[in-house]
C-alpha cells in the first residue's frame, strides 16, 4: 500500500462536478484509489463516498491505493487532482 499526501488546489472543492470527473478517472486507474480527509476514507470511484469527505480548498487529503500499479495510480490522481476545476 502506498499513500501521498497533498493539498486540495480547486477553489470549489470536492463538490459534485469535481467529484464526478474524479469518479471516472479513478474507473480508468488499474487498481483501487482512496482519499482520506480529517479522518474519513472515500473510494476514488463512488460520488457518494466521495462527498461525504467534505474537502474544501486547501484540505489536505491523503491518496492511497493497495494492489498492482498502486504508486502510479496515486501519482496519475494527484496529478488529475492538481488540475482539476470547479
């Protein structure tokens, strides 16, 4: 299992545009991603999951993955999450 952590750079946070394009580009990612915030786990790949973390701009979350190309699954969503837009 790998985990990075990062600050979230979207002035709209994780709400549900952002969210949803999250969602399906961890579908495309080769194994399960995570994104913790202020002690809550989300998976990558579920909108609900995903907006409960509440993440606001300038959270800090933490990515992880578990399974065959977890690093280069976390370094491709903490990329997609550096550029993502609200």
């Amino acid at each position: 299992m790998i985990e990075r952590k990062m600050i979230l750079k979207n002035k709209t946070g994780l709400h549900a545009r952002p969210a949803s394009d999250v969602v399906a580009y961890a579908k495309q990612l080769p194994c399960k991603v995570y994104i913790s915030h202020n002690g809550k786990k989300a998976a990558a790949d579920s909108i609900l999951q995903l907006l409960t973390l509440g993440a606001k701009e300038g959270s800090e979350l933490i990515l992880s993955a578990d399974g065959e190309g977890d690093k280069h699954s976390v370094e491709k969503l903490e990329a997609f999450l550096n550029i993502l837009e609200g």
